[in-house]
C-alpha cells in the first residue's frame, strides 16, 4: 500500500484515509481549485484578472494575489487565458469567516481538535490536515487560532 497525505492506494484503488471532505476545502463558498471567474462572481470582483508580471518561461505559472473581503487569496494559469486562472491558496485572517465545521480566528486548539479530530501534521505553531494534494491549516498562538491556510497543490 501507498499513503500520500491523507489517501492510501490499495491493490491500484485510492482510498481516502484523510478525515478531511471537500467541504472542508471551501470558505463561503469560495473553494480551492475553482476557476477565477466563479470566484469574481461570488465576491463581487468587477475587475480582469491581471497579472503584476509575465514570466518569460513556458514552465513558470503566472501568479496574482487578490485580498478581498478579509480574504486573501492566490490564483496561478500557466495559461494566457486568464479564465483558466485557478484558486491555489486561501488565507484567513479575518474573524468574519469559519471553516465548514465551525472554526474562526480566535478558536482554541481544544476546538479544532475537537471538530476536526487527529491531524496529520501537528507541532505548537501549527495544526495540519491533508486530503491528497490539498492542505488545511491553522496557525496557533497563545493556544488561539491566529490564522487559517487552504492550500493545493497544483491548480
């Protein structure tokens, strides 16, 4: 058997070991890997996505960081198409936003690991979940969540 952050391969089947879901992965319905134009609808984004600079190599992906709301968030293309443009990290820093199970800025560990059980990663700065290419995190001070990551890995 093969285990990769939260899914295990068994006899050629991936099974998921993670007790993390989808849902896990979305704030307000702003979700990892959703394409920048559901994205602009859902938080009211007028503007063309614009790149700040245009990397000269095919293998380099072009990168926008967009805070909007008490959200910041990171969307990659290694596509001209800027609709192609994909939701790789979302950080939350703002008390207005909780997890799909109820965690917000200001929660206590005891909290998280109560919703959220056994993590995968675990030291005293941070708490760690996986579901395959995709990380949830809470970043901790003073036993309080200080800050929540969602991040992919790929787009």
């Amino acid at each position: 058997s093969i285990t990769i952050r939260g899914s295990e391969k068994l006899n050629g089947v991936w099974k998921k070991v993670s007790n993390l879901t989808m849902d896990d992965l979305a704030i307000d319905g702003i979700r990892l890997n959703m394409k920048y134009n559901e994205a602009a609808k859902l938080l009211g984004l007028k503007d063309q996505l614009v790149f700040d600079e245009i990397p000269q190599e095919d293998d380099v992906p072009l990168v926008k960081d967009i805070q909007k709301n008490g959200l910041e968030m990171t969307f990659y293309t290694y596509s001209d198409a800027l609709d192609k443009a994909t939701l790789v990290e979302i950080h939350i820093k703002d008390m207005q936003y909780n997890t799909f199970r109820g965690i917000k800025i200001g929660d206590s560990y005891d909290k998280v690991k109560s919703l959220y059980q056994n993590p995968d990663d675990e030291n005293k700065d941070k708490i760690s979940y996986y579901l395959g290419p995709f990380t949830l995190s809470f970043k901790l001070g003073d036993g309080k969540v200080k800050q929540i990551d969602l991040m992919s890995e790929y787009g």
